[in-house]
C-alpha cells in the first residue's frame, strides 16, 4: 500500500462571511470565486464548503456543500477560493445567481482531503460531472510531488464536463468520455478502466463522482488490487458532524459494518471500505 | 435597568442549577465534540446527548433527511454506539470540557428505560436524564410510548424508580397527540422533574423523480422554524395547566427572539437544535441575544419572565417595554 | 406519451364528478366571488366554500393572523353571514358562473350539523358537502369534533340521515390527533363519500412586543407550506388503510409538483387554500402544472396517479420516468 | 353630506411583473418608484399595492401592502407608481434593499379609493407617518378639481415625516407636527384639529396613518359633523377579500355591527361608521 497523509479533519473550519469576486458560466456550469482570507491556506483538496442559500428570509434552512475546486492567492483579496457549482435546485441555482460583490455566509473548510502519497506515484484521477472540481487542485498537488497523474473526465454530455484550460497544465494525459459522444469519446470513464490498471502501471485511483461511478471503479479497484480514495456525495443536513443523515456503510477494521458520517469521516473515503451494496438500504 | 452583571439568567430542574437555560436539542449536537471547536461547551447550560440505546444500533437507511419549507424530516433512526460505548467513551470527554451532561436515553421497551437507568445511576458528572419516550414501544405494536399516556407513564415510573431521588428526570414528550396536556400530566404525576416540549412532527415528503417516500424509513420527524407556532402552543397549554414544572422549549428556535417567546409561553429552558445545522454558532448566539433581550426588557432574572404571557389581561397588569423597536422578524 | 387531449383529469366523489381534480380549499377563496376576476371559476374541479355556521357569526377579535416561517396562523372563528343569506346571495350567484360547488358546514352541536344539512338537501346546484369537523364541540367541553372519534362519528351520521343519499358527503379531518386513520375509519363507516385531509395545526404565536400572544383569539390555525410534510404524511397512512376512499389533500400546496405529491400519496384530488394569498391565481396555476407534470410522466389519467408511492419496491414495478430532470424544489 | 364619487373595487387589479425604477433613501423611508404599465391608469389615491417579498425561496409567504403614493407616467416605461416603504420587519426591508433593475411580483391596484368630491370644496388631509404617502396623489387631484386642500403631516420625529417638495405644490397650506419637536410644531396632529373644524372652514377629513391616530381624528370629526374618510390598516393576508383576516368592525345600514373587509371593503372607509372601541375587542 502506497503511504497516504489523512490531514485532521475540521480543525480550521470556520465560518466566515466570503465575498463572491466573480462567478462565470462554464458549460452548464457556474465557475465561482469567493475570497475566503487566511483559510485558504488550510484548504486541502478534497475538502468541501458549506453555504447558506437563499438570502436573509430564506425557506431553505440548511446550507449547500461544494468541493473547494481551487484554491489560490490574489494580491488585492488574499486567499480564494473557486466552486463549479452545477445548477441543480433552489439553493444552487439562488448560488449560480450570485453578482460579483454578494455576499455569502460560508463554514469552510470542512471533511476529508485526498492522501497524498510521501514518494512519487503513478495516479490515475477520475471525475464525473462537476465531480472533476476538486481534481485539477489535487492534480497540481500530486504534480508538486513528483507524481505522474493521467485523468479521465466523464459526463451524460459535452457541457457537463469541467475541464478548465489552465487545469489540464498539471496533467499528464487527458481523456473525456461523455453517454452521447458529444466530446471525447462515446461511452463511460469505466470502460477504460480495466485495461488502464490491469498491467500494474497505477498506483493509486482518486475519483469524484455520482455514487454509482465511485462503486464501479471500486469494483474494478478491488479487483486490479489498487488503492483508491473516492470523495463521496450523500446529503448532509449540518455538514458538520452533529446530525447523522450523510452516513456511508463502511467495513470497520473489526470487520463489522459501521455506519460513517461522509461529512467529517469523508468525503474522501476509502473505496475498498465502503459497502457500495449496502448504500441506501435497511440495515440489520 | 438591570445589566449583564446582576442579571440572574440560571435556571433549576429539579434539584440541579444551570447558569444559562440553553441547550443544545437531543439529536442535533451528537456528544458535543463536533461542536466544541466553534465554542467552548461549558458555556451554555448543558450539552443533551443524542438518545442512547441499550445496545449499538446502525439506524434507517440513507436518504436521512429531506428539506422541507422552512423546516427538514429526519429518519436517523437512532443510530448510535450503545450504552457502554458511550459511557466509556462520550461522558470522560464531555467531562474533560467542564460541560454539565443532560443524557438522553431511548428504548424499545418499558424495561429498556429502566436498565438504561440503572446504568446511569452512579455514573458521576451526568446532570439529569432526558427519557425520549418519542420511540415506537416494540410490546405494543411499535405504537410510539408518548402517544399513549399508559405506557409514558410506565417509562417514567420505570425510571424514577430505578434512578433513584437525585438525578432530575426530564421527560420529552410529541406533539403528535391529541392532548399533550394528558401525557404531560400522567408523566409528572409518575415522577418526571420537567419536560422537554417538543419532538418532531411525523412527515413525510416523496420524491417525485422515483415517485416514492423519498427518505429510506418513509416516514420522518419534522423540526426547524417550520413547526415553530406548534412548538409554542404546546409549551404554552402544558404551562398553563402544569406552571410549576419546568418546561425544556424547543422547535424551531434560531434567535434570541424565538427563544423570548418559548420563554414568555412558559418555558425555563431553551434547546436549539436543527438551527445547528444552518449556523453552528447557532446556540451561542441565541444565547447572547436572549440574555440582552431579557435585560433590555427590564427583567432581573429569566425566572421573572418564564409564563410572562399567561398574565391577566388587566389595565394594572405591569407592560414591559410594549413601545421598543425590537423587530417580529 | 399520452397528450392534453387525451388525458383524463376527471376525479370523482360519491356519485359525482368533477373534471378536474382541483378544489379551493375551504376559508381560502371565502365564495368565490373575489376570485372570479382573476380566472373564470368554471374551469377549477370545484369552489369549496367557505365554512357556514346556521347563525351569522361575526368571528373573532383582529389581529386575525401571524406569518410564522413559511406558514401563517389565522384564527377567523368562522366570520359568516349564516346559512339563509349564504343560501340566498352566494349559492345562486355561483350557479351563474357555472362552478361547481362544494358547501363546506360546520356546527357547535352535532345537531347543527344535520339542521345544516336538511337546508342544503334540497338545494340544486350542490355538488358535494365538505364537513368540517374541527369545530369545538360545545356539548363536549369544547372539545373539537374531529378529535374525538365518537363525535365525529356522530356528526356523519348525522349529515348522512338528514341529506338522504345523493349529495357526496367529504368529512374533513384535523392533524391535530394522536391517529388520523382512527377517524377517517369512524367517519367512513359513518357515511362518508370522502375525506378531506388536513385542517389546520393548531399554533400559537407570542408578540415579543406586547408579551402576550398575538393573535386575538389567542391560539390559530397553522397552514401552508411549512405543514406540507404533516399533510403528505396524513393523506400517505390513510389511503393506506382506506384505498378506495376518495381524498382531497391539502396543505401548503402552491405548485404542480405539490399537487403531485398528494396524488402520489394517495389524494384524488387536492385543494388550494394559502398559497392563493400569495398569488390570486394559484389554483389555476397548479392545475396546469400538475397535469402537465402527469402527462409528461406518461400518465393517462389522473386516477392511474393516485396512490403510486404505495406500489410495492420490485424490480418489475413500472418505474415512469425516473431519469426525467424536473425540479424537486 | 358632501357627494362622493367611489370607485368600483378591484376590478383592473392584475397581478404584474414591475421594475423597480429607482429607490431612494428618504429621511427613515424608501422612495421606490416602480413601472406598472397600463395598470397606472386605473389606480385612484387610496388605493394599493400587495407585493411578494424575499424572492424565490422566500420563508415570507404572504404580500405585503403598500399603499400608491403617486402614479405618473414616464416615455420611456409607461406607467409607474411610487411607494413609500418604512423598513419595518423582514418583508419591508426586502424590498428596501431591491436595486434599480430587479423584478417585483405585484397585485394592482387593490382596495377602495378616497371618495373624490364632484363640487369644488374645502378638504383637509392629515397624515400619520408614512400614512402622508397617498395623501400628495389625492391633493393633486383636489386641486384639480378646484379644492382647498390644507394639510396636516405628523410623526414621532422628523426623519419620519414625509413630505416631499413636488408633492407640497398641490397643497395649500401644510403643517408639521413632531412629538418631539423635532420638525415643526411639537405635539400631535389632533392638537390643532378641533380649532380648525370648528368654525365650519372644512367640509370633508381625508386621513391615514396609524389606527390610533385616526380613531382619534374620526372622534374629533364626529362631533364637529365633518365628512371623515380614513385610509385604514389591519394585518392582510390575501389583500384581495377571501381571507376574512382584515376586518374593522362598522355599523352597518341597518344599525348593527358588521365586520367588513379592510382590504377590499377598504383601505378607504367612512370614519363615521367604523367602530373604533371594538377594534381588536371580542365581540358577542
Ligand atoms: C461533499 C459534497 C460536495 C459537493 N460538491 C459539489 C460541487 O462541487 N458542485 C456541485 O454542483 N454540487 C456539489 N455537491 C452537490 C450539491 O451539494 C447539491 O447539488 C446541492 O446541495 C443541491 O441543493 P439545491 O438546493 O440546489 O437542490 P435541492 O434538490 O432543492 O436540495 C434539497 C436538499 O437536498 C440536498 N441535496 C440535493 N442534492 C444533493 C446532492 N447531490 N448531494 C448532497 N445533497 C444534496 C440539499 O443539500 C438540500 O438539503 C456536493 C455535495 C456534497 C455532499
Ligand atoms: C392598506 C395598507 C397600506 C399600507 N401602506 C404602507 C405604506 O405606504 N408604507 C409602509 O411602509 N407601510 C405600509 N403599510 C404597512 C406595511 O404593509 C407593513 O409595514 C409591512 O407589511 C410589514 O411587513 P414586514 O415583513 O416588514 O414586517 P413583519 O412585522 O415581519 O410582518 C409580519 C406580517 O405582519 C403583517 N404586518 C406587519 N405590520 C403590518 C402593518 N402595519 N399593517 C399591515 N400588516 C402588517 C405583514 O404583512 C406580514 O404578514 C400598509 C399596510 C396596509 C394594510
Ligand atoms: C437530525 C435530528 C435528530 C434528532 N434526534 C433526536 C434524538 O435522538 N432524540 C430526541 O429526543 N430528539 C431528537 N431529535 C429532535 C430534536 O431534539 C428536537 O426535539 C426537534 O428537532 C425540534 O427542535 P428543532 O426544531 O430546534 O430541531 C432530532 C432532531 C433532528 C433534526
Ligand atoms: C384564513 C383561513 C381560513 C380557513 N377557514 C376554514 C374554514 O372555514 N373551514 C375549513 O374547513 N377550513 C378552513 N381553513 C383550512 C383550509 O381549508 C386548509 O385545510 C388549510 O389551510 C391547509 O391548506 P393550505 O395550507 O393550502 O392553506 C382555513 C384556512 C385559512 C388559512
Ligand atoms: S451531515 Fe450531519 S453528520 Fe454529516
Ligand atoms: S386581507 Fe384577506 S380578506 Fe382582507
């Protein structure tokens, strides 16, 4: 097994006022930029947001998480932050319709990030739908250490890709697969999967994606003997640790079933112990 | 005008003092630890625990939760560690904080109270027991126990009995009744020191993509600022026919004007519990507007205005503060 | 795909039928008359009006409502010129629009209700009779009716006798119980057509001004989004156990998806009341919402909608459209 | 009895998509000038406007009214209306903070208007607060029609007292009254009332403002035998009669008490007949 860093979990979060500084279209998604100050510095990737949406007299009472896409440094706002935010119902689409200036109440940062191995790897990085936000800043990451990382994005269609140029800098090789074949290749970020580790030559799978995504690539992760760390998407109510709504059937290191809180024992979690099969259904 | 330093703001249940009467809704603020790096826990009146049961029990399945106008549904299903693990566990760390304890326990069955009682009885540093009788009683068929003033009673005499004088008994009752004043009473007269007002409202909500229940127990509790006016009758009929027990408020609170009004209806506690979710500041800073409410309205001490609102209606009867500016909102 | 022209929107109570499953809700469009302008009555499945007492009653005291999140409270105390002037004025005038109409009654004794219903007996024009069961029972404590399965078994009974067996009776259930189902059981061996599900919660908002509770009549109804979940819940458990009861849901319903929800749950037809505060034109909206929201999921007719969250979880259950992209919001 | 002429209710009112044209900070109120097309022609002073507040997630329900100061038209958006919003509660200050450009879901015009004379006589207009909004669209039309039209403004203190230099070219003679002396003279609008009226120089009160304020002018004219419409204000839900939450308690033709709707039965109500002592008190 590859040496993998867990960063503690929570430990910076905060909740602060952000200023969203831009916040643009990008296929059928909105790209956001909130100014976040000193906290950036503590955002790893994998690491998500969790906003309140909706204004002052909002109905929607619980707030709305998001992967940190990227995190960077801009001499006139500090720390920042970018979301690709898909819209999806009420709470997102009021976030996609946020104009530079506005101002939102953020809990950041929160979860698990990926491990980041302590010697160069060969990684194998696989996004689904806006699934790919937090993989260009873990790219960079795995670069920053040496790492080979070949990334495969998948979606229904083209404009439910996310692949920003200046991402795919801290990429080795790309490829794109979309169900109606209107970019890249036709057909899902699995097919390939098989071949891509059957000769040994990935280290280490990280994927963000819908929950039946991750569970394929798990199967086949399992199968091929590869590590692989998936950010996992359940809903959650408090985002924080306190409600036990978002929780994820895990194998325990007693063996046993345990049910983990996909918040603050994750997103990112270990493919191989999650009990895909067991996702959504009554337990014993 | 009274201030910050002479204001009295503790409040008593049973034998036990809190200095504030915040605290945090059983369910919403697990054992306390996610929460104490927003703020130190022995700052608000007590941590309740999430209700624990006899043994370890993995809960419903996922989707748990539904957002509703103004509110959310909950199907956690009791998910927890087990009465040992907890003890062994939760109640040290909790003590490390110097937060006062309020256990919340849950059973299945009449004697499941009791055992969990029985388990709490020597544990040191608990300061009162919160029975969640809000659980389906698997000897009746599964009719939940605060829904029928026979087995409430059971379940709190159960209690008493087994716990012994010293630890206050609160017991938490539903609002899904037909009179809440009824249980409240049976539980009282059956050893209950106060009352937690109130669980959640049976809901449900289907997902109209699957066009099924969307939660996977169905059936889910309905809380948030939603069942507010609910949560506020309630504490208002029980304070009116019960006055002397203290009532635990709770439904929807996320200012200190909503804690005001449980307080005015009859209240002498608050908890604050889907409001954690949206802000996880949320109890503390409830705590610090009712406090400046109460004072500005020229109270000495919470206790004055516990029940303010059920005075008579009469031209001599005192009118605090009916010309200030503070927002309904 | 089955298409506007094709599609069956029809719902039918006791003997009668309504071509479109959409209702006012009783209180929420008072006769009709202020409604009109915004949208021709005859295209709605019926005007539900609003509850008339034997007696003019001049209702409760102003403030007559609060806004709590996402609902409101109101309590009118049934505000009504009696049933002669309703008889004369409101009945012929509605006739005149060609809308159907469902006279809603309520009563303070159960003789009242069958002195009601001997008046409307001969009335032509009538469609249905809604009775509004959650009205204190003066004989009983003022113990509201439909809180107590005896009284509302009495009041049917005695509607059933006194209007003979053409007119649709629609007994209309409080949530406020501790089980709903009880009473729709009682009701419906009673003589009850259908059942409408829900009335208001009962709520309670304090003025933190004034310290008292706001309302003039002290407690009010709650309505509106906010109950939603109570609502779904309540019409889910009774078509459970009374499948081939018509119900007319109602609750917070402002949107087509709403109304689907209700269907799905088991209504055959579904009321709007709130939401036509906030816009005068909401029932209308509903009603094209929702049946566009059934054509699209490949529904032929309404009926073959109600209930569908039941259907048993197997692999060969028909599974409409669950990839489709409609908002859940 | 003077001769009245009163307008048929709510027969034009349709519910409209406005603009909010610009909105403008004036003493403790907004100014918020909003475009209402071809509805502009139909609104008559007295009458008003329910809005939908908080945007599309809103928790807030219920409109909120608001009574036409000022109808006018613009080339380039047709018709507008002016309001005159206090920031009072979470739906007020909503609108408050609308931007010029954001889109308001409105019902117009709703309720009854002021009773306009058809023989030039000599009117008095007293208001309350933001109560003196309508009061300059109704002077305008007086004067129209060769009226004498005196004016009497009040509030608690200055920043609350709305009176702005368009309006005042309507009136012919204008008085402050602040309870704090902050503006004009110190007391009540009432203090002079009695003097004024009692020598016969007014034929008809027009008012609006706080409950209490006008059941006090309607005492005053009562007893001096002077025409008094007031404009009143009781909580409205539906703001269009179905709802029966608005009542006032009046005599009716034939002696009894009736309880009529202030918001469709009103906001304009003949001071005479409304039973001020039962306002809010049970009634047998
Ligand atoms: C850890 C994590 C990271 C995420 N990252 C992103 C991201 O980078 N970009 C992005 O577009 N979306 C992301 N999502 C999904 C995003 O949270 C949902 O799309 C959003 O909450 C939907 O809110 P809504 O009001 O628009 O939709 P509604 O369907 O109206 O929401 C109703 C309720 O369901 C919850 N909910 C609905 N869909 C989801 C979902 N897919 N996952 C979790 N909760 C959901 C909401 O939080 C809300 O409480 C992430 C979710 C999680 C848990
Ligand atoms: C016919 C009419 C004309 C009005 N004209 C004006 C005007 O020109 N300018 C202005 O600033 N205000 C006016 N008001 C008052 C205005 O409607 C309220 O200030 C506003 O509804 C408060 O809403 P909120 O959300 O800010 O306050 P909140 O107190 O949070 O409102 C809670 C609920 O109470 C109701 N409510 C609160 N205060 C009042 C009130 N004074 N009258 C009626 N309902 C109330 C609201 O509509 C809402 O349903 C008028 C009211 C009426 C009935
Ligand atoms: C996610 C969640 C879990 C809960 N779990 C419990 C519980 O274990 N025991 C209990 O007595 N109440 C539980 N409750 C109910 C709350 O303690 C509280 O009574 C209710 O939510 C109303 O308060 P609120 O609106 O402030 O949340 C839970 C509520 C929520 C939302
Ligand atoms: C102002 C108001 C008045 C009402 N009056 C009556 C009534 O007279 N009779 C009745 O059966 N229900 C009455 N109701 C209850 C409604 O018919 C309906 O059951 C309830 O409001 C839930 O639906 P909604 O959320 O769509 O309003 C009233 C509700 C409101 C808000
Ligand atoms: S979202 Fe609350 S525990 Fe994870
Ligand atoms: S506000 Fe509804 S009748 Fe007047």
């Amino acid at each position: 097994m590859v040496g993998l860093n867990m960063s503690p979990i929570n430990r910076h979060a905060r909740q602060i006022e952000a200023v969203v500084l831009s916040n643009k279209r990008v296929g059928q998604y909105h790209q956001i930029m909130i100014s976040v100050h000193d906290l950036a510095q503590h955002a790893r990737p994998g690491n998500f947001v969790a906003i309140a949406v909706g204004g002052d007299s909002s109905a929607l009472i619980l707030r709305r998480a998001f992967a940190i896409s990227r995190v960077s440094h801009r001499a006139d706002y500090g720390g920042t932050m970018e979301l690709i935010v898909a819209p999806h119902g009420a709470g997102s689409r009021w976030l996609c319709s946020q104009m530079d200036g506005a101002s939102l109440d953020v809990v950041v940062p929160l979860g698990t990030a990926f491990g980041i191995p302590t010697t160069p790897v060969r990684a194998l990085l696989i996004g689904g739908g806006y699934g790919s936000a937090p993989l260009f800043g873990l790219a960079e990451v795995l670069k920053g250490r040496g790492c080979r990382v070949d990334m495969i994005l998948g979606a229904s269609t083209s404009g439910k890709i996310y692949a920003p140029q200046e991402g795919k800098r801290s990429v080795t090789s790309l490829n794109i697969y979309t169900e109606d074949g209107s970019a890249g290749a036709t057909g899902k970020v699995t097919d390939p999967l098989r071949e891509m580790i059957a000769d040994g030559s990935v280290d280490v799978i990280y994927s963000c994606g819908p929950m039946g995504m991750l569970a394929a690539i798990s199967k086949i992760a399992v199968e091929a003997n590869v590590v692989h760390q998936c950010a996992v998407e359940e809903s959650m109510a408090c985002g924080i640790g306190v409600c036990m709504t978002c929780i994820i059937p895990m194998r325990t290191d007693s063996g046993e079933v345990g049910m983990m809180r996909s918040c603050i024992e994750g997103p990112v979690m270990d493919g191989e112990k999650v009990q895909w099969n067991l996702v959504g259904k009554p337990h014993a | 005008m009274h201030n910050a330093s002479t204001f009295d703001f503790s409040t008593k249940i049973g034998h036990t003092w809190f200095p504030t009467p915040l605290f945090t809704a059983s369910g919403c603020a697990s054992s306390g630890k996610e929460l104490a790096q927003f703020f130190p826990l022995s700052e608000i009146g007590a941590v309740v625990t999430k209700s624990i049961a006899l043994k370890p029990r993995l809960g419903r399945p996922t989707p748990r939760m539904a957002e509703t106008p103004s509110g959310m549904l909950n199907s956690i299903g009791l998910q927890g560690p087990g009465i040992d693990a907890f003890l062994a566990d939760d109640i040290p760390w909790l003590m490390t904080q110097n937060a006062r304890i309020v256990v919340s326990i849950s059973g299945e069955t009449v004697d499941e109270y009791s055992i969990l009682a029985r388990r709490l009885r020597s544990v040191p540093g608990i300061s009162a027991v919160e029975v969640n009788i809000s659980c389906p009683n698997v000897e009746n068929r599964g009719l939940v126990f605060a829904c029928d003033p026979v087995s409430s009673r059971a379940v709190i005499e159960g209690v008493r009995r087994t716990i012994g004088g010293d630890i206050p008994i609160i017991a938490k009752l539903s609002p899904d009744v037909t009179d809440i004043t009824e249980i409240a009473r049976e539980v009282v007269s059956a050893g209950a020191d106060g009352l937690s007002l109130i669980n959640t409202l049976l809901g449900m909500v289907i997902n109209t993509q699957t066009m099924r229940p969307h939660l996977g127990g169905k059936t889910g509790g309905l809380s948030g600022p939603a069942i507010r006016p609910v949560a506020v009758r309630a504490v208002y009929q029980v304070h009116q026919v019960l006055p002397k027990i203290p009532i635990i408020g709770m439904g929807g609170i996320r200012s200190g004007r909503d804690a005001f009004e449980f307080i005015l209806a009859g209240a002498s506690g608050v908890s604050v519990g889907t409001a954690i979710f949206g802000n996880p500041r949320a109890i503390m800073d409830v705590q610090n507007e009712l406090k400046e409410i109460l004072i500005s309205r020229g109270f000495a001490s919470l206790s004055e205005a516990v029940g303010y609102a059920h005075r008579e209606d009469s031209t001599g009867a005192l009118q605090r503060g009916a010309d200030s500016e503070e927002s309904e909102g």
